[in-house]
C-alpha cells in the first residue's frame, strides 16, 4: 500500500480501550491517516473489535503498509519508544514529523515531537475530546460511545485518584453526542473466566508483603505458559478483594516479562518505580515489558527501586507537635493544672527547669493533677508526682517504633528528642489519627478533592494547585519554601488562601506560617526577592511587599490563650497545629507545606475538607465564643459569602454566648470592626436578618432593630450600588457607609451621637452620620414636594453630599421622580462644567472679586439648564450678563 504524504496514527502495544478510543478520536483531526496497532491488544478490546466497531476505522496492518512515503507518525497514549513495538524504528527517520498526544507524566526517556499535546488528564482521550469540541467536529453516536468508553475505562469510571474535571466534561459532551452507557457499562463489567480464576489464586498465593518505610507494599510472581492480556483486569481485582495499598504484579508469560503495579496512596508513585525498569505509566497506574531477565532478577531489582524510593509516611518529626510544652519540676500541681487548661492539653513534660532545653525528667498528666487538687496538695512540686519512666524517640523513629513505645509504656505523650534537646512530642490522639487515616486509606475509591479529611489528614495537592494558582503565584510559593529550607524553618500558606482555593474563588492573598521566626525569614526573604518590608516586632509578624505592591503577610507560628472572656488574646511563639487551632472556625484551618521535599502538602487536623464539603462553619472548641465573641460577626459573613451553614452546635454556642452577655464585655471598635466587614458583603440584607435571629443588633446599640422597611432599604441599597457600579465611574466609596446610613436611619441626632461614640467612629466619618444624614432625609423630602426641578437647581441641592449619601438618597426615596432625577446627576450633571474661568474674567476687563463667583455661577447654572453649548455661547453669555449688570 503506497500513498503519497502518509500519517500513520498508533498507540502503545496491549492496547486499552483509552487508546483504541484515543486513536478514533486523533482520526478525527487526522481524517486522510492510517490506524496501526502495533501490536497485540488486550483481549476484552480485541473482542469488541472485531465484533463491532472495525467500520469507523481505517485499518491497516503494519505488513501491508509501504512505509517509504511515511511523513507523520501521530503517537497517542504513550511516549515511549519501547512500547510502540517495530514502529520504533521509524522514529530515526530525521525527516518524520512526529505528533504526541498523551495523559501520562514525563519520563526521562520520552519521545520527542514536533507537536506535543499532555494534560495530567484520566484518560488521553479526554484530551482530543477537547480538542474535537472546540474544532466543532461532527461525531456519531458510535464513535461517542467508543470515546467515551476509553474515559470510563481509564478513570475507573470516574473513581480512580486521576480523574480530573475536564474528563467530566468530555464525558458530558460525549453523552451529548449520542454515547450509549449500557455498551461503556457492559464492556467495563466483566466476568472472571476459570482459566483467570486460576491465575489470580496463584497471584493471592504467591503475595509477598513488605513494610518499607513504614508503607505496606504487595509484589506477586507468576508463571504462566499462556499469555492472558487482561492481566491488568486481574491486578486490579486483586487489589479490590486484597484490599492492597500498592501492589507489584510480576509475570512471565511465554517468552516475555510483565510487571504491572497498582497504587491506592500517594507516597507509592508507581510510574516513577517502574520507569528504571522500562515501562512507565501515572502515579496510580503503570507498566512494564521486560526481556532477558527472570523473575527473581526482576524481584530484586524491584525491591532495590522500593527501598530509594519510598518515603516514610509516618515519621516522629512528620507526626509531632513542636515546641513541646513543658512545665519545671519545682512548679506546683495549682500551676500545671492552669497551664493545662491554657493550652487545652492533656499531659505535661517535666524538665529540670523552665527552658524547654533543659534536661527532661519525666511527664505528668491532667488526671494525675486532678486528683492531686482534689486531695487538696496544689502547693505540692509536680516532681513528686510525676511519671519518670519515660520513653522517648528521635525525630527519624518510624511509625511502629512510636506505636511500640506509646502504647506498650502506656504514654499519652511521647517525647521527640535530638541530642538530648526536646524537639516535640507526640500524643496518643496523633497516633490514633495515623492508624485510622492509615485503614481509611485503604477505601475501594480513592478520596476527591474535597473527600472526608479523615482519610486523608495529609496528602499531596501539587498538581491541583497547579491547576487552579497562576505561574506567578507557584513561583512565588516555591521560592518561599526554598528560603524556609535554606535557614532551617517550615513554611506553610494557610487560612483563607487555602480555603478558596478548595472552593474555586479567587483569592491571591496570602498568608505565610513560618515554623520558626517569621521576622528574620521575612527579611532573608524579601532581600532575595527585592521587596520592601514592614516587621512588626512585638507581634512576630511582618509585610512583604513587591515592587508591583503585591503582599505576602508573614507570621511566626503562634497560639493563643485568653485570660478572660472577650479578652484580647495573649500570644505565644508554636507550631502550624498549635497556630491553626487558634483559628475562628475549621474551614479557615487547612495548611499547606511549602518546603521543597514536602512541597504541596495538604495538612488538615480538623476536618477543614469535611466541613467545606458539607458546607457548614463550625468553631474548634466548645468555648470559641466565650473567649471571643466577635468569632459569631465573622460566622454570620462566612456563612453568607459562602452559602453555607452555622452548624448545630455552632448554632447553640451562639445563643449561649448571647445569653451569658459576653458581647456586653467588647469594645465598641471590635464590634464595629466586624461589623463593617459585614457590611462590606456582597449581600449585607441576609447578614444582617441572620444578626437579629441571634439578637445581637442591640450589640451594636439597643436602638437598632430589624424592621421590614429596613430589610427594603438594604435591597433597594444593594440595586442602586449594582447600577452605580456598572458606571465604571472613576470614584471610591465607602460601601459599608451607605448600609450603617440605613441601619440607622429611624435613629434622632442624640441616639446617633451615641451610637458613634460607642463604635468609636473616626471624626472624618461621624458628619456623614450625624449633621450630614439629617441634611439628606430633608432635601429628599424638600424634592419629593418640588419636582420637577431645572438642572442647576437639583445640582446645587445634591452638590455638596457625599457620594455615601447621595447613593443613599436613591435608595432611601420611593419616589420614581427622586430617583430619575437623582441618576441624572450621578451621570450627567455632575460631569458639566464651565470652560469660561476667572483668566477670561480678567481678560475681559472685569475686576476680581465676588462678582466672579457670581458671574461663573450663572455660566454653570445657564450650561446646567442646556442654555450653552459652546464656549463661545459662555463667553456670549458673560459680556451679555456684564452689559445688563452695568445698565
């Protein structure tokens, strides 16, 4: 078969349906190609082949092609040259145009193209989906539905680690396009024959385990003289009824070596292990061909590559909470009990004096402590009562090491100790939260985005931020994980950051932990990037601010403890689990790691992922209220910006809080700094109706209340601001102003003097309230009566208003008139302005002095009224104005 400018379109060799349906749909955009397999394919698609779909394709064979003409090789589902079997050769050609599609990661070893196309997708042929929707190519139901089978195959119809949301999408366009799912459901559905039956029992059988690192791993051997190609199927199914983490499945079938592997957890990345071995693949997916090597070869070979590339997952300086807090041993059991109580733990070290670097003595906990009180020995050292027998481990133990000590001694602390100097400890509640992520793990389906923190409390989300953060913002993440690593310290972006971009909203503020001095990485850092600094000394804190004046706030990790309820905190220098539990509610608690080896990932200790899920705003404590109310203010925005929910319990502490009259305790400034936040949402009218559900308006003054003419006014705020704003007028305002003029609208000059006196309202601010508010409800009640008005005379009644007040005026009138004539000088009549001045005045021969005042006036006033178009009209207007004044 000769033919001039040849394409030939391939896939690797056991080809899957992911790359019979990537070859249909590169078909599509290569209309003129040949489709070659190029070698054997996998027997459930080999089946469905033959059986059905050969029409739609333009097969060749290789031993019928004459490959003199070849111009473009168009390689989809893989980049290898190892697994495009005697194609390989043609990749020396130095004239062949090679186009690459493909899902899979980059290897060291990948081919070269001239066009090259990857996206980290599920399947590859989401890819071309893509690229046939936005070429608007016309596709049949069949060839949907062949499409469309490679991505159920491919993502584990939808469940697999991989799949992203453009596989959804494709899918979705797919269906559109006629795919029938009872074929997609029919062929991924398959029954086990006796012959593969035989051969997974040999695989269960010959399970070898492996603990390494800390990580169970599962290699299988078998020896088959038959080649089954649904050997993958059979993997797979053992992973399912195994329920494996990750397993190695070696086999010799004929006169070839197989390896397939299979990961369910992020620390085992399966494409990078089998690569040295010549295959390839995903994180969760991969494999290889092999000849020349036996199985006990290849074993070894195997064990090696897990053992360099396997990390632990549970290590004691990975698992502990740092600095440790620790209590002297001639401090009294009154003062441990206190000291319990402030950091809200359960057990104490003890070392020789006060400095955590002071030499270890042993630990005492809470109920020891309690029952010391009770016995009325308060006064009593804590070393008389204290547990020394203590046993500890070094920051590398691993996780059966730390299983090993905390439960057989019976510790609810264990100590983390490096050349005899406390770095951390670790609490039984640390290790009860490993070994349940640890089974969890194990879930037939592996965890989303956005699955139960429970199964995942850390996992890697690099790629997701990727996807979502611009290059700029990567950049500017990694190079602070580098300079945290250069001097020694963590760094974390946490809080709200992190919690948009879980939620899609865009948010580029942000905000960096530091796991040591904030201040001294600020500064290393900003010098390396040349930016501009502002340290806050007292507070561990610091801004960093870019030539373009972007900002990265800085802090040392910290926690919090109050000495009375609605007390400003007091703040110590901590740890990222100590810092975040110090936070308002869970969803502002997830962290992510930005050191370079840890880079991307999540940390979530309070099932930050659960309640962004459910969509519900819970605080981390029982007595968050208590210590700060103005936690409920931000609550009811959170819950209103996001759409979410005040949880039960949540609910619950509000009304208590409300009920025990700690809001009586804040100063008016906290409370109006939350509430002008509030004020500041995108809808206010909800907040505030959420406010009264708890009584808190009287929080604000007892004046204040919620009354449908109020709830009217906030709506008719928010239109008028809508219809503002799509001016696109070059002005600020100050949004929260327009909707604090309606919430007190009903209140007289007294009541209003007070209200802000309490909130502490800035002098600048208090006229717009107080005389200014006053002037604005008479003139709207003077225009209500004297409508219609000439231009100049509405201009000068609205002239001196701020624009707070006059935006108000709008909303607050329900005169149609008002507000016609209101947005006539917002658009038009503010915008007018005389070209005569007092130059031309003088130029005139007219002498300085209030009659220029008086003479421009009526210029505007005449330009106002459309009495003057031109400047030459003014200057007519003047001498005429000049000519009657002297007669």
């Amino acid at each position: 078969m000769a033919k001039k400018d040849l394409t030939v379109i391939t896939t690797h060799i056991n080809a899957d349906f992911d790359a019979l349906a990537s070859m249909l749909a590169a078909q599509k955009l290569y209309p003129d190609a040949l489709v070659v397999f190029p070698g054997s394919q996998e027997k459930n698609l080999r089946n469905f082949f033959i059986k059905s779909m050969v029409y739609l394709f333009n097969m060749a064979e290789i031993k019928d092609i004459d490959f003199s003409n070849l111009k473009r090789l168009v390689l989809v589902d893989t980049r290898q040259a190892g697994r495009i079997g005697k194609l390989a050769e043609l990749l020396e050609r130095p004239d062949l145009e090679i186009h690459i599609y493909d899902h899979h990661p980059p290897m060291a070893n990948d081919i070269s193209g001239h066009l090259e196309v990857h996206e980290p997708t599920g399947a590859t042929v989401t890819i071309l989906t893509e690229m046939i929707k936005k070429r608007g190519i016309e596709i049949s139901p069949d060839e949907a539905t062949i499409m469309c089978l490679g991505i159920y195959e491919d993502t584990g119809s939808f469940t697999f680690p991989s799949t992203t949301e453009k596989d959804f999408d494709a899918a979705a366009f797919l269906l559109s396009k006629g795919a029938n799912l009872n074929v997609v459901s029919n062929l991924i559905s398959r029954e086990i024959s006796p012959e593969q039956v035989g051969l997974l029992n040999d695989m269960i059988q010959a399970a070898t385990r492996y603990i390494i690192n800390g990580v169970e791993i599962v290699i299988t051997t078998v020896t088959t003289d038959n080649y089954f190609s649904d050997f993958a199927f059979l993997v797979h199914k053992m992973v399912k009824m195994e329920n494996l983490d990750a397993i190695f499945a070696i086999a010799r079938m004929a006169d070839k070596m197989y390896v397939v592997a299979r990961s369910r957890i992020p620390e085992v990345d399966v494409g990078a292990i089998v690569t040295p071995l010549g295959g390839g693949g995903h994180t969760f997916a991969a494999a290889a061909t092999i000849k020349g090597k036996t199985l006990v070869q290849i074993e070894h070979e195997l064990t090696e590559i897990l053992y360099k590339n396997i990390r632990s997952r549970s290590r004691a300086k990975d698992l502990m909470s740092s600095p440790a807090i620790t209590i002297g041993a001639d401090v009294s059991c009154k003062e441990a009990a206190a000291l319990l109580t402030r950091y809200n733990i359960n057990a104490l070290l003890v070392t020789e004096g006060k400095d955590i670097e002071q030499k270890l003595r042993g630990s005492i906990t809470r109920q020891i402590i309690e029952k010391a009180l009770y016995h009325l020995l308060g006064h009593i050292p804590v070393k008389e009562y204290m547990n020394t027998e203590l046993a500890y481990v070094k920051p590398d133990a691993e996780l059966p090491e730390i299983q090993e000590k905390i439960i057989e001694n019976k510790q609810r602390v264990l100590p983390v100790i490096d050349n005899g100097v406390i770095k951390g400890v670790i609490t039984r509640t640390d290790l009860l939260n490993v070994l349940v992520r640890q089974s969890q793990h194990k879930s037939h389906n592996f965890p989303d985005l956005l699955k139960e923190p429970g199964h995942a409390r850390t996992r890697n989300i690099n790629k997701f931020m990727k996807e979502r953060l611009s290059r700029r913002i990567i950049d500017i993440l990694e190079s602070i994980g580098r300079m945290a690593e250069e001097i020694g310290f963590g760094a974390y972006v946490v809080g709200g950051f992190v919690r948009d971009l879980f939620l899609y909203r865009p948010n580029e503020d942000m905000d960096i932990v530091i796991e040591g001095d904030g201040i001294i990485f600020a500064k290393k850092y900003a010098k390396t990037v040349q930016a501009r600094i502002h340290a806050y000394e007292k507070f561990g804190t610091a801004v960093i601010i870019f030539a373009d004046d972007f900002k990265i706030d800085v802090a040392s990790a910290r926690m919090e403890y109050y000495k009375f309820p609605a007390a400003l905190p007091t703040v110590e220098m901590s740890s990222i689990k100590l810092d975040l539990f110090r936070r308002d509610f869970t969803v502002n608690t997830l962290a992510i790691q930005l050191n370079p080896d840890k880079f991307g990932t999540l940390i979530d200790f309070f099932s930050a992922q659960k309640d962004l899920k459910e969509k519900t705003i819970r605080v981390l404590h029982n007595l968050s209220f208590v210590e700060d109310p103005t936690r409920v203010f931000r609550a009811i925005r959170f819950e209103q910006r996001f759409g979410f929910t005040i949880g039960k319990l949540t609910s619950g502490l509000i009304e208590n809080a409300v009920k025990m009259g700690f809001f009586r305790r804040l100063s008016g400034r906290r409370v109006f700094a939350e509430l002008r936040q509030l004020l500041e949402e995108e809808n206010p009218t909800a907040a505030i109706i959420r406010l009264h559900a708890y009584d808190l308006l009287p929080v604000i003054h007892p004046s204040i209340t919620l009354t449908k003419e109020l709830v009217d006014l906030f709506n008719a705020i928010k239109k008028v601001l809508s219809w503002h704003d799509l001016l696109f007028l070059d002005e600020s305002y100050m949004k929260w102003a327009v909707y604090f003029l309606a919430l007190i609208r009903h209140c007289d000059m007294e009541t209003t003097r007070e209200i802000c006196s309490r909130i502490e309202l800035a002098p600048r601010h208090r006229d717009i309230f107080i005389k200014d508010r006053f002037e604005a409800d008479r003139c709207l009640y003077w225009m209500e009566r004297n409508l219609p008005l000439a231009n100049s005379t509405l201009y000068h009644q609205l002239s001196h208003f701020k624009i707070e007040l006059t935006l108000y005026m709008m909303a607050a009138t329900k005169n149609e008139n008002v507000k016609k004539s209101i947005s006539n000088y917002f658009t038009r009549l503010r915008q007018i302005h005389t070209s005569v001045t007092g130059k031309d005045l003088l130029k005139m021969g007219l002498e300085p002095g209030p009659l220029f005042k008086k003479i421009l006036q009526n210029v505007l006033d005449a330009k106002l009224n459309g009495q003057l178009k031109t400047r030459n009209d003014e200057l007519g207007f003047v001498k005429e104005l000049c000519s009657t004044t002297s007669t």
